[in-house]
C-alpha cells in the first residue's frame, strides 16, 4: 500500500495543551475524542488526528496533534485513558475509565504512513 499524502504534524508545546484540544472535540453523549499512541524512534508518541477547516484553498488539510514522552515512561506505556477531571484543568493516566472524561488511548502497532517519519 503506497500512501504518498501526509498529515501535517503539529506537537503541541505541552500534554495539557493537547489534553485540552480533545476535550473541547468531544461532544457530550455523541462523541468523545480518542488519543493514538505508538512507538517512534526513541519515543512514545501520543496525538489526535484533525483537519483544518476553511484555511484558504487548503480545505479540509489533515493535521496530526501531537506531545512525545520518553520511551521509558511506564504510566504513558501502559496507559489505555486518559482521565480529565472535571471542573478543573487536571488529567492522569489509567489502565481503566474513571469518573470524569475518559478519554480513549489507542495503542497501535506502529507509526501509520500518514504521519511523516520526521516527527521529534
């Protein structure tokens, strides 16, 4: 399978940043926003796929969101959710749902094709 376009990567300046944009994505009782995480190089990447939307003759450009951590860090690794308290800006990793938002982390194999190699 050959896929020549890319996404546009984008790293946030922290995880909360990210954090923050997949809450303000999901919509209560339609959709919940969901994380990818995968290996790359010597990190764990962890991003939300988007598009940008009327940005000039660029309609609908694919963006990839994303915050790296250390390969080693062992609550990211085995992390399935994300858990964003509500009511204040605070966030943790867990193996299960918690009360609050739990955000979906994905894990996958490997880093898709559609995200360019040169991500730090």
């Amino acid at each position: 399978m050959v896929i020549e376009d890319k996404v546009l990567p984008i790293k946030t300046a922290s995880f909360n940043d990210l954090v923050r944009l997949a809450v303000s994505t999901s919509i209560p009782t339609q959709a919940t926003a969901y994380f990818l995480k995968f290996k790359h190089k010597d990190k764990i990447v962890i991003g939300i796929l988007g598009v940008f939307r009327d940005y000039y003759r660029q309609y609908g450009l694919p963006v990839f969101y994303y915050y790296t951590f250390d390969v080693n860090n062992i609550q990211v690794v085995e992390a399935n959710y994300v858990i964003v308290s509500t009511g204040e800006e605070r966030y943790e990793f867990s193996k299960t749902p918690k009360p609050g938002l739990s955000l979906p982390i994905i894990t996958l194999a490997e880093k898709p094709p559609i995200i360019p190699d040169e991500i730090t």
